[in-house]
C-alpha cells in the first residue's frame, strides 16, 4: 500500500493521468463530428503533453527547493535583499526567424549577493516562492522593467517589449491589474511594452482569479505568454483557459531538435497548435545554426537562445538596442563562465 500510494503521488501518475485525459478528449471530439484534421492536431498537442510530463517524471524536476545551509541563509536574506536593491535584470533578445530581428527582451532575474556573488533563479525562487517574498521580488520586477524602458527611452534608444516572470501567487492577486497599470504609468510606458510570463509549470490555486486577472491585464493592452510549455501536466488546460498571447516552447525540447524524433512530434505540433488558436509562439534554447534552421523548417516564426544573444545587463543591450543588426553580430561581453539551461533563467 505505501508502494501504491508513493505512485499516485508521484510524477508517473500524473503523466498517466495526462494520458487517459487526453485519449478521453480524443474520444469526445471524434464522437462529435470533429474533421479529422481537427483531432489530429489536437492528438499531436495531446501527444506533446504525455510526452513532455513523463520526461519530468523520467528527469526528475520540480523537486523541493534545497535545505541545505546555503539555502537557509539565502532565505533568510531575501526580504532584505529586495528592500536593498540586490537584484537586477539581465536581459536575452527573442528574434523572428525570418529575418533575426530583434522582436523583444526577457527580464532574466539575478541576486547580486555581497557574500556568494551571482546568484541565479534555481537558487532562490524556490524559497520565494515559501514566504510572501515572491509577490514582493516579482512587483519589484514589473517595476525595474518599467524604470528600464524609461532609461533607455532616455537615451535615444529604439524600445521593444520587455517580459516579465510573475508567480501563481502574484496572478491570485486581485489588485495585481491596478498595480501594473501604476507601474506603467509611473513611467510613462505604452502598455504594449510589457509582456507578462505565466510559468506553465505552475500551480494556480484559484484558476477562476488568475484567469480574470490576467483578462485584465490584457485589457490594459499587455501580452500573456505561456514559459516553458510542455514541462507541466496542465499545458492544454492553461491554454485553453488562460488569455495568452505567445506560448513559449520549453528549451528541453530543443537541444535533440532533428536528431530525436519525438522532440520534432512535440515542437510541430506545438507550432501547430499556436496556429490554429491565432497564437504567437517562440522556441527557447536556441543554441546552434542547426536547431535554429530545424525550426525555421517547422514554421517556428520566434526564437530565443545563446546562439543568438546571451543574457546582459541593461547597458551591454543598449548597443543591441542600438545596432539594429542580425543577432549574430550583436552578443554579450563574457563575464565569466556561462552555463546553459541555468543562465537563461
């Protein structure tokens, strides 16, 4: 029985629950006179969510966040962290892949400690997430994305929408709109320079909430993506609920593209799936010529990966800004060793 029970609560049970979800959805759509080219796209979408949540379950992830002394420390600092101003931004370009434009920025978050140095969101937001730290670390950063459109406005320079990470907490919140939209105004920022990302991995205690929420943030004239699509088990379930604009394609995804025939399943279907909701959808973890070309095969219209632009501080992407230039040409000045999968976090 404890065998037993260990299962049902584990990652296993919850990609066999996916399964039977998805065989059922199948089921109800052919029984009610769906075209076939209809169930075959939503049986490809279904595909990609079986297959993405029995990887995490094969992987591992979405583990406790460490308790481990280093953990406890960091904790216990991050109230006073936010308060004195030791997180910053660094910033990663997405680009279309037609002619690798600069289409938008992602607010990657870092904690510059005085003790650890650098510390990067697999450390930290775990333990955010434990205390109301997450709701104050992620108004921080609706805020800092604001202040820095503002800055490099200031100078003269070309803006793009810049996106933002915010938690399940923050998308429970009812007054969440009223703060974004002071943000926004503090500023003086177009309302279609921010973009809202909505981890899909997350778990949203109060769906009906976080769904009106986050219409009202796209009423004020702000994108909704959904990160890292196809980690969680509740992917079709967001997207079918929640208001988005873009799904983003997770990175894992990504690395095997062309050579692991099920990842191509995934991210075709995916793209797929995008097209016929009328969404935007854009490829993490681009990191070679070759997956970059695999996707423009696909029909992937956005990409976002080292090989085109690593995450930098505000200043280094002024000149990115600036230069108006294939991303090839424009990349981030080495500050020490990168480590793909945890920097572009």
């Amino acid at each position: 029985m404890a065998r037993l029970a260990r299962f049902w609560h584990g990652p296993r049970a919850r990609a066999l629950l996916c399964a039977v979800l998805a065989a059922c959805l199948l089921l109800g759509i052919w029984l009610d006179g769906a075209q076939p080219r209809h169930v075959l796209q939503v049986a490809l979408a279904a595909l990609a969510l079986g297959c993405a949540v029995l990887w995490r379950a094969r992987d591992g992830r979405g583990g406790k966040p460490m308790a481990s002394a280093r953990g406890r420390e960091l904790q216990a600092r991050l109230d006073g962290a936010i308060a004195g101003g030791e997180f910053r931004f660094h910033y990663q370009g997405k680009f279309d892949t037609a002619q690798l434009r600069l289409v938008g920025l992602e607010a990657l978050l870092r904690w510059e400690h005085p003790r650890h140095g650098l510390v990067y969101p697999n450390e930290f937001i775990g333990l955010a997430e434990q205390t109301d730290a997450i709701v104050a670390l992620g108004n921080w950063g609706i805020d800092a994305a604001c202040r820095q459109l503002a800055q490099w406005r200031a100078a003269d320079l070309p803006l793009v929408p810049v996106a933002v990470n915010i938690s399940a907490r923050q998308l429970c919140q009812p007054h969440l709109p009223d703060f974004v939209l002071g943000c926004l105004r503090r500023h003086a920022i177009a309302p279609g320079l921010l973009e809202l990302e909505v981890t899909e991995s997350c778990c949203i205690d109060d769906m009906a909430q976080a769904t009106q929420v986050l219409r009202q943030l796209r009423a004020l004239g702000l994108a909704i993506s959904l990160d890292d699509y196809g980690t969680g088990h509740s992917g079709l379930s967001h997207v079918r609920m929640l208001p988005i604009h873009t799904i983003k394609i997770d990175r894992c995804f990504i690395g095997d593209l062309g050579s692991a025939d099920s990842d191509t399943v995934i991210v075709a279907s995916t793209i797929a799936l995008a097209r016929g909701l009328g969404l935007q959808v854009l490829a993490e973890g681009v990191e070679n010529a070759r997956q970059l070309a695999r996707l423009r095969r696909l029909g992937c219209p956005q990409v976002q990966g080292f090989y085109l632009h690593r995450p930098a501080c505000a200043s280094d992407v002024a000149a990115l800004l600036a230069a108006g230039v294939p991303a090839g040409h424009v990349t981030a000045p080495k500050h020490g060793a990168m480590r793909p999968g945890v920097d572009a976090q």
